[in-house]
C-alpha cells in the first residue's frame, strides 16, 4: 500500500497521506490518524512505500538540544496549531506512544503541557481531547486578547527603544514581501520574533503579561487567528493596521495604539465569529 507525501504551501507543512480507501491523513512523522475530510493537498512531494520505515525514524530524531518530550510536544503542538488535527479529536496516548516509540511518562508529560497552554482539554471518563471552544468561550477568549494587547501597545510606546522599532519594521517588511500576502490568499503567520503581535508584547516590559500571552494563551490565539481568520481582502488590511500600530507606538501615543490594537482585534474577531458561525450551519444541515 503506497503512501504519498503533501506540502502545504501556505504553511510549509509536510503531511503524509495513504493513497488507498478508508483515507487517512498521518500527521507530521505522524501523530494521529484521521479521516481525509476538507485537506486540500497543494503539492505531492513523493511516493513512498512503507509508513514506518518512512516516519518513525524521522519521528525519533530531535532537533539539536532538544529532547524527545520536547520534539514530540512541538509536533503536536504544531499540527493542532494549523488544523491537521481537527478540533475535538480524541488524543490517543497508546497509539502516540507506539508511533513515537516512548514511554507513556513522556508522552503524558507532553500532552499536560499542552493542556497548559489550552489547545488540549481532559475529560473523565472521555480522556485528552483537541479542545474545541464554543461560541462563548471564544468571545471570551477574544475579549481578554483585545484587552490585553491594547495594553500591551500602551506600555510598548512608554518602554519601546529605536532598534525595537526599526527591528518591528524589519518584520512587517518581510510580511509585506511574503508571496502568499502578495497573492491576497493569508497574511505571514508564523511564531516568535516574526510574528508581530508577539513582538509587541515583548515589547511592552511587562512580564506577567508577556507570559499570559506569550505562552499561556499564545498558541490558542494562533490556532484561531491561522484557521479561521484569513479572507480574500483582511490580509491587506491587517498589515496597515499593523503600520498604523506601529507608527502611533513608535510616536509614544499609547492611548492612540492601544485603541487601534482594540480596532484591530475586533475586525479580526468578526471574521473568526462569522466562519465558526458558518460552520456550525452546515454541520447542523450536514
């Protein structure tokens, strides 16, 4: 039974994919299994022939100074990030840890982290799950973003120096050149220092407030903001309100940049809304 392998272009995400019937889509070296249900393959890199000895190797192998724990929580982490494992998708702990190869120990170690940082939620009786947040928790969530970054943009235009400013420049340059932006088909959303909304709140000197979104809430934030908020003409906008940001913390007006982040994030919030209210249509007429 062949396999062959997909690159999404969008994201730069290698999946594998079983090429006979029932379809399933093995994630990122892999982790899970699942139905082929709405994955649009970009790109077929190649045709292999034997999962394991394909993956499991690639699976054991860590980055350099990172351990397995480690390797298998970014894995994970990623894909549910991105989508390749759905929202409310049950976490199989033996079967992770035979793929992996590892003990439950670690495995278990890796999953409570990511409860930690709310993308997986455990439920007696049921087990680890891929949470999945309802319409009001999601507004929740969002209310709490909004509140948070424009306070983040205030204390960044009291504290921000000149290579801090000139560096978020540099970032929202690079987003402009991406292909994808230029296409009009996603706004560049990767991690850390190229991620613009992270930058700002590194920026801000506060570190409480840096680990509650840096960390606690960051990744949550993320999954919602690559999944379900990209439309044919919200990149465009969000990069010159991303300028618009910067240039009002770079004057030191933080009352001006913390209402434009609130701006910013409730545009951002509508669109998510109206797509996770689509979705919930047309499962519900399913």
């Amino acid at each position: 039974m062949g396999f062959c392998k997909c690159f999404d272009q969008q994201f730069g995400y290698i999946s594998l994919v079983e090429l006979a019937a029932p379809v399933r889509l093995i994630v990122d070296n892999p982790i899970a299994f699942f139905l082929l249900s709405g994955y649009k393959i970009i790109k077929i890199v190649e045709i292999v022939d034997n999962m394991q000895d394909t993956l499991v190797p690639q699976a054991l192998s860590t980055s350099q100074g990172m351990t397995l724990t480690e390797h298998v929580f970014k894995q994970i982490q990623s894909a549910i990030v991105l989508g390749h494992i759905p929202a409310g998708s049950k976490i199989s702990e033996p079967e992770l840890a035979r793929i992996y190869g590892i003990s439950r120990g670690p495995l278990r170690e890796a999953i409570h982290r990511l409860e930690g940082q709310k993308l997986v939620e455990r439920t007696a009786h049921v087990g680890a799950r891929v949470v999945s947040l309802s319409l009001q928790q999601f507004q929740e969530l969002y209310q709490i973003r909004a509140s948070l970054e424009g306070l983040a943009c205030k204390l960044a235009a009291q504290h921000i120096d000149k290579k801090q400013i000139l560096a978020l420049r540099d970032v929202l340059r690079m987003h402009a050149e991406d292909e994808n932006f230029k296409a009009g088909k996603g706004y560049y959303l990767q991690e850390g220092q190229d991620d613009f909304h992270y930058c700002i709140i590194k920026s801000s000197g506060n570190k409480t407030l840096e680990k509650m979104l840096c960390d606690e809430l960051y990744h949550l934030i993320r999954m919602y903001r690559i999944q379900f908020s990209n439309t044919p003409d919200r990149p465009s906008k969000a990069w010159d309100e991303h300028i618009r940001i910067l240039d009002a913390i770079a004057e030191g007006d933080g009352e001006l940049a913390e209402m434009l982040m609130h701006r910013h994030i409730n545009a951002s919030y509508k669109i998510v809304e109206q797509t996770l209210l689509q979705n919930q249509g047309e499962q519900q007429h399913g």
